[in-house]
C-alpha cells in the first residue's frame, strides 16, 4: 500500500496557484484512475483506489502548506505506514517548468511543506519534484509560488499532470524508472526517425529527336555532274 500526497493550501483562492501543483497531480491521478470521492479525513482529503494491482491512498492536507507534516502523520498512523510507503507530490523552484524528478529521501530545501513533513515522520519518505521555475531572487519567491499560473503555462502543465497520471501505476510499484519514461512521453513526446520521403520526380518523356531532313533531287544533268567533280 502507498500513501501518495499532494501539497498545496486549501481553499478556491489558491487551486492554481503555483504552490498547489502537488494538489493537482493527485486530483489528475484520481479523476483519470476511478478513484472514489475525496472525504474530509486526516485533516485534509483523502480518497483510495487502486493503480493497476496496488492499493494506493490519495491525500490533499486542508492544514495549509506549513503543517503539512500533522496530516500525513495521521494517515500514517492510521494504516501503519512506514516511511519509505509515502511520496509526496510538491513544486520544485529548482527546476524549469514541465520537469520532473523523483527522489527519495534528502533535505527539504527550505519548502515549508517538506520542513513540517520531515519534522514529523523523518525525512525517509519520496518525493515527485515537479519544476515550477525560479522567479530569479528570493525576495520574489512568497509571491511567486502563491500566484496562479498563467495562460501561457497550461499547455505545459497540462502535459505534465497526464504524464504523472500515465505512469502513476508504475510510481506505486515502485518502478520509477517507467514513471519517467511516461511522464516523458507526453512532455516531450519522440519524434518520428523516419523523414518523409521526397516526392519522386514524374518520368517525363524526353522530346522525340527531329527528324533529319531528306536530301533535295540532284536535277543536273551528267555533264554538269562531270564538271563539278573536278572543280
């Protein structure tokens, strides 16, 4: 059994921000996989299904970014999950938009959600680092991270969230490997190896050669012929 957790604040004034990508990722994962209906419990939402022959736990904290950690202890206790049965799904500042890492164990670099995770259960648990950018100085960064994301970013973030869903059976197996190669193929999908063939050139028929012309009747008569020749 996994616990997959997306961090992110709750309420409808923060659903796209960029803080809340690992809230989307769990809801793709759940609308895409037939998951039942998210219920208020362990101090957030939680819902279950199953991802391809594994049980999986989906859970969204209601107790903002920074506290994160009291909601995924609970689940925790309640199933008797270990540490290493967690990923959790959050915003990456350190990596360009669209791309994705999985990491298991480490610090927390600063994000306030993995601070409060690692304060409560250890920080033996995986992650989903999914690249959000990096405003270019740390003063910007609080505003950043709780703005939505803009028009221009959807395609991407779309692209993403299908490739999390795609390779989400994988994730809980724990074969990250096919994870990324799922994510991969739908935010950077391959190109063909195989150029169009050029269009061959239509045979076209050489002109048929001139004929040559037929030589004029010798009208002169043999003495005449007989005096040409000597001249």
């Amino acid at each position: 059994m996994k616990l997959f957790v997306g961090l992110g604040n709750p309420g409808s004034g923060y659903a796209r921000n960029r803080h809340n990508i690992g809230f989307m990722a769990v809801d793709r994962i759940a609308s895409d996989h037939g998951f039942g209906p998210w219920k208020s419990k362990f101090q957030g939402e939680f819902t279950e299904g199953r991802l391809g022959s594994d049980k999986v736990l989906l859970l969204k904290p209601g107790t903002f970014m920074n506290r994160s950690g009291q909601s995924v202890q609970a689940a925790m206790q309640f199933y008797k999950l270990e540490p290493a049965d967690v990923v959790v799904f959050h915003d990456e500042l350190d990596l360009a938009p669209g791309k994705c890492r999985v990491k298991q164990g480490g610090g927390h670099a600063g994000h306030n959600g993995l601070r409060s995770i690692h304060g409560h259960i250890g920080e033996a648990y995986g992650r989903v680092r999914l690249g959000i950018g990096h405003p270019g100085h740390k003063d910007k960064v609080a505003g950043y991270v709780l703005h939505d994301f803009p028009k221009a970013d959807e395609v991407w973030l779309d692209d993403l969230l299908r490739g999390i869903s795609d390779g989400a059976a994988y994730l809980a197996d724990g074969d990250t490997g096919k994870f990324m190669n799922a994510v991969a193929l739908r935010v950077a999908p391959p190109r063909s190896s195989k150029t169009p063939a050029k269009a061959e050139k239509a045979d076209v028929p050489k002109p048929a050669p001139k004929p040559e012309a037929e030589p004029e009747p010798d009208t002169r008569n043999p003495l005449q012929k007989l005096v040409d020749r000597f001249r």
